[in-house]
C-alpha cells in the first residue's frame, strides 16, 4: 500500500529509532514540472512530469549515510532507513573528519506563497500560447532573423522536512520563467540576444515590461543592434553593468568563495579573512532566502533542507568580509550558527553548502546618473556564460555592450567579454545604483557538487566600475 509523502516521512522517523541512528533527517517532495520550447514558432518539445519521494540522511558518530526512494511503501521506507545508517557506520571505519550539526531551535511550520495566478491552476494551452505570442512578437521586430527559440518552465508543488530532532516543515515551491533568444544572420556575420523573466510569482508578473511580447521584442532588437556592432576593444575601461551582470559577479565570482565547505577546505582566497577590507565602500553583497522586494523577490526560500530558517547573510558590507555560507554540519564544526544554506536540488541528493538570493546591495544613484559619471566608457549588460574559478578569476560574456561617450550611447558592440579577479573588481566598485532588481530561472540555476539545477535567485543594482578588463570574442 502507498503512502502519501508525509506519512512516509513519519514512518522513516520510527525506523530511524529502530536502527541507532544519532540524528536522521527526511526529506520530501511532492513537485510537478511543466516545460515547453519552441523554435521558429514550432513547439518541438513539452514535458509534463511529477518528482515524488523521500531522502534519509542518517548521523552516526559524526558521518552520515545518504539514500532515497521514490517507492513510498513501508518496507521500501524502512529499506531506505537501513541503507542510510549502513551507509554511515560504513564511512564511520574510514571517516578523519566528523561533523557535529550546530544546535539549533527546531520548527514546526507550514509556508505557502501568495500569487494571484498560481501557474499550476491555469490550463497548459494559455501557457503555450504565452510563449508563442512572445516568439512571435520577436520574429516581427527582428532583423535578418536566422531564427527564434522560446522556453517556458514552471515548478509547482511542496517539500517537506522532519527529523529526530522534533521540526517539521512544508513549505511551497513555486518557480516560473520565460525566456527568448533570437540569432540574426547577415552573410558572415551571426548575432544573437537573449531576454528572459523569472522567480517566485504567479503568471500575472508577465506583464508590461515583462509580457512576452516585450522580452521578445527586447532579444530582436538586441540582436539586430549587433549586427551594426563593432568590435570591442581590448584593455581596461572605466564601466558601467547591469542589474544581471552584476548579480552573476555576486553568484559565481564571489557567493561561491562564501560558501564555507570551500573555506574550510582552504581552496577559496576567503579563507581567514574576516574583517578584512576586500572591496570599496560601495560594494556589500548579501545572501538570503527571502528578499524584501515589492514585485519581484527571486526564488523565495523561507526554510533550508536541513529546516534551518534562512537568515539574511551579510557577506561583504562596504568592502569589509562579515560572513560565511552555513550548512548544520560547517557551522558546528568551527562554533557557528547555521545560516540555512544547507540545500539540495531534490530528494535525491544530500543538502550541501549552496547559495539562496545572492545580490549587490542597492544605493542611491540614478541610471542615467550613473552614466553621467561614466562619461566615456562601456556599458556591458547580461551575461551568455562565462567561466570561474575558486582562486576567484572570472571570464563572462555579455549578451550586448556599448561604448558611451560623454555619458550616452555612442554605439553598440558586436561581442563582449568581461574578465578579471574578484577581488580587483571589488576594489573598483565606486557607485551602486538604487534599482535592485533580482532575479531567477527554472532553466538557469547553480551547479555544485554533481546537484543541477539548484533554483536560485542572483542580481542587484546597475554597478559603476572605477576600472574593468574587457575583450571582444571575435571580429
């Protein structure tokens, strides 16, 4: 006979005891997934599935023992249970390090998100026909279009938290995104742009700037602008980034060095620096589960998956390294709290040291205020991919950038690359903006530790560079 994901969680509970296990963990989830994508105006892929199971993490003298099941039976559940601890006392023979989780106060709570159109509750059609009358919307504004591609992807449903230790938790998981990516040919020359929306709100958040049509249009006309583009000069520039470049630098070039499983391990730079000054006074960056923005807040995680409530981290404030990223096992390790980023993609992994909402912190300048002080300079907004490494050297590559001259646009560049160290990037930030923005997607994510996509949120203001190393990709 099956049983529903909580009960099952409930019966682990009592196996656990069974077997001697110092600390178990369970975690369930009950989450379906929609995606669509379409190229040229034709769907050419939907899928339509439901991830439901449970995860056992078992303690046992400092290790743990991980395993997990997608049958919810009572002897499947008590099976998982016993493999989990096994697992542990196995490890235990061979273990040089032993990790107690720090104390913390369990919870018992139930947390649900608040949207006007949940996108689980509206029919499949209208979601199809979204994404379709955005692709189209690019295709009419393009210039030479060689093609259009669009994505829509939701995750609507609920996890679930308890151990031995007496939490409990459910909490909603809701993410949606779209997205657009037109390439335009002209004889030799290919250009393509991107523009996408995405985090925890309803359907009802794509509209105005963030309808369909829009983000469409905005991924036409960016391509068509670099076909016109010239080549981007090579060397270092005063700058001008975006709210998403600038969230990727808070992510990836910086968020992931925080995290403290690397600086215990001494592979980030971060490793005995706190208090130490790092970057200018305008650069503070924060990690945190919940943001409190009007609109648009990321991906809302008011919980880990080890059920430690997530506390807002202030990683950077002005320039001066205030913290580390948390797990129950790292924070017990050296005497800390445990921050709530203990996380994992789903039950079928173990929650590891990972990010939440990762982001600049805002200030008070206007854009065009920003501009203004560039006076000549670059201006290079969104990212294409890039590359990083936990000695903190970074490469991305911008979906467009201009060259400004007297603070306007003088014209656009064909290709853009931004690279450098982290930590000279902090040192240059010599002005913040006061539009904060942050962002998520179902297709984007973090990578870590063979678990992705992990939902994250990453952004944060328009950030003003006293100095930047840029290159173009090619002629």
């Amino acid at each position: 006979m099956s049983l529903s994901v909580f009960d099952a969680m409930q019966q682990a509970l009592k196996y656990g005891e069974q077997y001697g296990a110092d600390l178990l963990e369970i975690r369930g989830d009950d989450v379906a997934h929609v995606t669509i994508s379409s190229e040229k105006l034709n769907i050419k892929d939907t899928r339509v599935f439901r991830r439901i199971g449970i995860g056992v993490r078992a303690y046992v003298n400092g290790v743990t023992g991980y395993s997990f099941t997608t049958l919810l039976s009572k002897p499947s559940v008590k099976d998982v249970v016993s493999k989990a601890v096994k697992s542990a006392k196995v490890a235990g023979q061979y273990a040089s390090l032993r990790l107690k989780p720090a104390e913390y106060k369990p919870a018992k709570a139930k947390y649900s998100i608040d949207v006007k159109q949940n996108p689980s509750e509206i029919d499949f059609e209208e979601k199809k026909e979204m994404l379709l009358r955005g692709e189209q919307a690019a295709r009419d504004a393009g210039v030479d279009v060689a093609t259009t591609r669009a994505n829509y992807g939701e995750a609507c449903g609920r996890k679930f938290f308890t151990n031995s230790e007496g939490t409990e938790i459910s909490r909603e998981v809701l993410l949606v995104s779209i997205g657009f990516t037109v390439v335009s040919r002209r004889g030799s020359i290919l250009a393509d742009a991107h523009d996408s929306h995405g985090g925890s709100f309803g359907l009802e958040a794509f509209r105005d700037e963030y309808s369909p049509e829009t983000l469409g249009r905005n991924a036409a006309e960016w391509a068509a602008e670099k076909l016109e583009g010239k080549k981007a000069p090579a060397g270092k520039f005063s700058s001008l980034i975006d709210n998403v470049l600038a969230g990727v630098m808070a992510h990836e070039s910086f968020g992931h060095l925080s995290e403290f499983d690397f600086v215990f391990t001494g592979a980030s730079p971060l490793r005995g620096r706190l208090n130490q000054q790092l970057g200018s006074e305008h650069a503070t960056i924060i990690d945190e589960g919940i943001v409190d923005l009007p609109k648009y807040p990321g991906f809302i995680l008011p919980y880990d998956d080890e059920g430690v409530k997530t506390k807002r981290v202030v990683l950077l404030d002005q320039g001066v390294l205030k913290g580390y990223l948390h797990l129950r096992g790292t924070a017990g390790a050296v005497g800390a709290e445990p921050t709530g980023n203990g996380r994992a993609v789903d039950y079928r992994f173990e929650p590891i040291c990972r990010m939440r909402n990762t982001y600049f912190d805002k200030g008070e300048l206007k854009v065009e205020e920003a501009l203004e002080l560039l006076d000549n300079g670059i201006y290079a907004c969104g990212t294409s991919g890039g590359q990083v490494s936990l000695d903190g050297t970074f490469m991305f590559k911008a979906v467009r950038g201009y060259w400004i001259e007297n603070g306007e646009k003088k014209h656009p560049f064909r290709d853009l690359a931004i690279r450098g160290y982290i930590l000279d990037f902090l040192k240059a930030v010599q002005g913040r903006c006061n539009d904060l923005k942050i962002h998520s997607s179902y297709f984007g994510g973090c990578g870590k530790g063979g678990q992705y996509p992990l939902p994250v949120g990453l952004g944060g203001p328009h950030l003003l560079l006293k100095e930047a190393t840029f290159g173009g990709e090619q002629g």
